[in-house]
C-alpha cells in the first residue's frame, strides 16, 4: 500500500506496514526495539537504511556493495546529510565513509544544492 506524503505526488511504500510485518513473523524479539522507532509519524530513508541494516545484518561484503549501488536518497535526505556533515565538521571522505556513499556523490551533492 503506497501513501502520499504532504500532498506531492510521489507515492511512497508504508514502511511502517511492511517492517512490523517482517519484524512480527521473522524477528519477535526485536518488537520492543522497533516499537521505538515506529512511533515517527513519517520513516526518513535514514530510517529505513537504520533499520534494515539492523535487522537484516547477515550480508556479506558483495552483496552490501551491490545494494549501495541501487540505493536513491530524496532532496530532504541529502540536506539532512550535508547538514550533518556541517554539524559534525567532516571531510567529504569521512561523511561518504560514515553513510557509504561516494565521495563523488557528496561533492556533487554540494555543488547541486550549493552549501
């Protein structure tokens, strides 16, 4: 079930729907942990990366590196990146080391949204 968010017309996934689901059949005893998060009204993809990450840990290396490469971050997503990497006064290299991005990808991301 896809639902729409503030009136744009892209239509997301119900994160929430789906990873109660996996968490209540799959992972019983991660309810408690989960039920913290859910409590957000809207999942950012931060979120969502956090949250499979923790749950789905048993990835080898190949594998994490061919998802990264299909991974797509919304414009309110890369402004909270680059505002983190202000806040916390990192270099393009340690900001795509922290959320495995590309240091292409940061320095592109700065030069589109001129920060």
């Amino acid at each position: 079930m896809a639902r729409k968010i503030q009136g744009e017309s892209i239509k997301y996934p119900d994160y929430k729907r789906i990873f109660q689901d996996i968490i209540d059949k799959k992972f019983p005893e991660k309810k408690e942990w989960y039920s913290e998060i859910s409590k957000k009204e809207n999942l950012s993809i931060l979120d969502i990366l956090m949250i499979s990450a923790s749950t789905f840990n048993t990835q080898d290396e190949k594998v994490k590196m061919y998802n990264q490469k299909l991974r797509s971050y919304d414009e309110h997503t890369i402004l909270y990146i680059l505002e983190f990497q202000k806040k916390n006064y990192m270099t393009n290299s340690q900001l795509a080391n922290h959320f495995r991005l590309s240091r292409n990808t940061v320095a592109k991301w700065k030069k589109h949204f001129s920060l």
